[in-house]
C-alpha cells in the first residue's frame, strides 16, 4: 500500500474551525474571516497570506477552512482554496460540494490563481466571494497564471456566481502585513 | 490539531512504482507506462480513465506516479496529475521540482484540465507531455475547463516545454474503454 498524500494544515487552525455550530450570516462576515485565517497564516509563519472557506451558502455554516501550506507542506498544490474544498469535501464525504441538498460557497481572501479557478467547477461550489484581486497579489509578487479573460463569465456558465472585492482593502492589508514581514514569495523555479 | 487531509492512492499502484531504480529513456516509454496505470485504475475500478507520472526528465527515472482517484476518494482535486505532482514534490522533500539540481517533466495520459493546467507553472516541472486531448477526454463526456486558448504558449512563458499526441491513439483506447465500461462520468453538479 503507498503512504497517502497527506498535507496537514497548522495546529492553531484547530481552534478557529472546531466549533460544531459556527455561522456566519453575511459573506463580509464570511470574508472577514477568511482574511482572519489569512493574518494568522502570516503570523503564525505557516504560510502564505492567504486564507478560505466553505459555508454552506443559506445559513452561514461554516463547513471547512484552509490556509495556503505550500512550503511548510512541500506541496505546491496546497493553496487556501484548495484545502478548503478538499477538506470540506472529506467532511461531507462526497466529492461534488452541489450533490446533496445544500448549495456551498468559496469565500477566499484573494481571487483564485489559475489552478484553483480550474478546480471551482469541479468542486461543485455553486458561488465564489473574493476579497483582494489578481493584480493586489501580483503587485507583491506572487503569480496568479493564465486566466481566461472573462472567469467570471466561464464561472456562470456552470452556475456558478461570483461576487468580487468584499472587503478588498483588509484583504491586501495581510498582504502588505506579508511583504512587510519578509514573507518568502515561492513562485516556481521557472519564473525566477 | 485539524487531521490531515489524506488522500489515498490505490494499492494497487504500489506494485506499478514500487522500484527504486526504473527509468523510461524515450518520451513515448514513459507514456506507455501513464496509459497503463490509466487502463489499470479502470480495470481495478479504482478511479477515471487517467494516469501521469513524474520523471527525472534527462534520466527518466520515475519519482512519482498518479491516478485519478477523485470518486473513491471523494476529492475534486485528485486528478492523475495533481497526485503525480503532490507525490513527487513529496518524495523529493520540496514544493519545486525545479528545486535541486535535476529537470523533471510531468507525462499525463490526457491533456491536462484547467486545474491541473494552472498547477504546472507552481510544480516547478520543465516539460510536460501529452497522450491524448482535451477533445477526446470531452468526446467521453468529461469536461475539462476554459484554459487560455494559447496554454502551450503560456507554459512556454514560464520555460514549460509542452509536447502532445504522444501515442495519442493508445490513450484514446483507455478512455474508450472506460466508456464501454460503464464508468462514471462525475463532472460537478452543476455541469449535469
């Protein structure tokens, strides 16, 4: 049997998602939160500044957080929104978030980069809310990847709806917060 | 502490990688050995008609292997390639293959979607080669995603050599076969 894939997510994240019975009534109330998840990856120097979640998207329920672990995981698919899907998906067990009775929501503190936009139709979300954009992380150096142009077109054809820029300015506040505290920008070799 | 996100390949694949030392010299060897584990995880019933695997580029010396095991694991985000990736990036102890000292390249049974697309540039590989396309993944009913419309040239921006229709006609069998099978097509909900 080859050891599972594992990527663990930190220790102090426990206590920000163990309540059984946590909602979050707005999506700015949402965003905050995914921000909060974002300052304390910074803070904690586990990662990168970002964070997500899933809700269920009616009542607020907090389904699953994720926080980008890229390095500490050795695992350049370990971004927020990556974790945040794939954990919600182990808690509910099933791999499609749109296949029993309730619609689920990607609250992220940054736009997706190219990879997690492509892993938004799959995962059955049925709406994406974004805090900062593409070009706030940019602008402190990550890189995001090829988008299609209109994403949030393509996104609509399957349904799904996105809403941008909640809270946007706390969102690129923990990234300045990042910049500013000597943060490791871990783009891939081959854009060095 | 949060349990790990866990992601278990099947076990049958350990036999397929379990030595330390089994290289493919040509492009078109590695292939056969990603449509094999592709054909296997449909034959065993163990995931969609795909497979990939990580290579050392200029010795051919496997690292990794991956198969879609999205179903059985209930996890959207695992695609052949993206195991391949995380498993690799595992093995070898950083989140960039491009890290150390040797060039790897990424073989996938299938043209990669538009997650696994946006997941090259961050895995640090130098090339990537293709069986079948996107095409005859969709002609089966799967979806793969917007992509760019120029990703090859986008995978080149990023020093990513991209080579496709290798032994095309022998990935297309797999996915046929996973068709005339029965197989579960488990696009998200909201593409049904």
């Amino acid at each position: 049997m080859p050891p599972p894939l594992q990527i663990h997510l930190p220790a102090w994240l426990d206590a920000e998602t163990g309540h059984d019975s946590v909602t979050f009534a707005t999506v700015e109330e949402r965003m905050q939160y995914a921000i909060k998840l974002a300052r304390l990856n910074v803070e904690n120097g586990t990662g990168g500044p970002f964070g997500a979640a899933i809700f269920e998207r009616l009542s607020g329920h907090l389904v699953a957080a994720g926080v980008n672990c890229v390095v500490g995981q050795n695992c350049s698919i370990a971004h927020a929104e990556m974790m945040a899907i794939a954990t919600a998906q182990q808690k509910i067990g099933h791999y499609d978030l749109g296949a029993g009775d309730k619609d689920h929501e990607l609250v992220t503190s940054v736009e997706p980069c190219a990879m997690c936009l492509g892993a938004v139709p799959w995962s059955g979300v049925s709406s994406i809310v974004c805090g900062a954009r593409a070009e706030d992380a940019e602008s402190i150096g990550f890189k995001e990847g090829a988008k299609p142009k209109d994403w949030i077109g393509e996104l609509s054809t399957h349904g799904i709806e996105t809403q941008r820029d909640v809270c946007r300015a706390a969102a690129v506040r923990v990234l300045t917060q990042y910049l500013e505290s000597g943060g490791m920008l871990y783009n891939g070799t081959r854009d060095a």
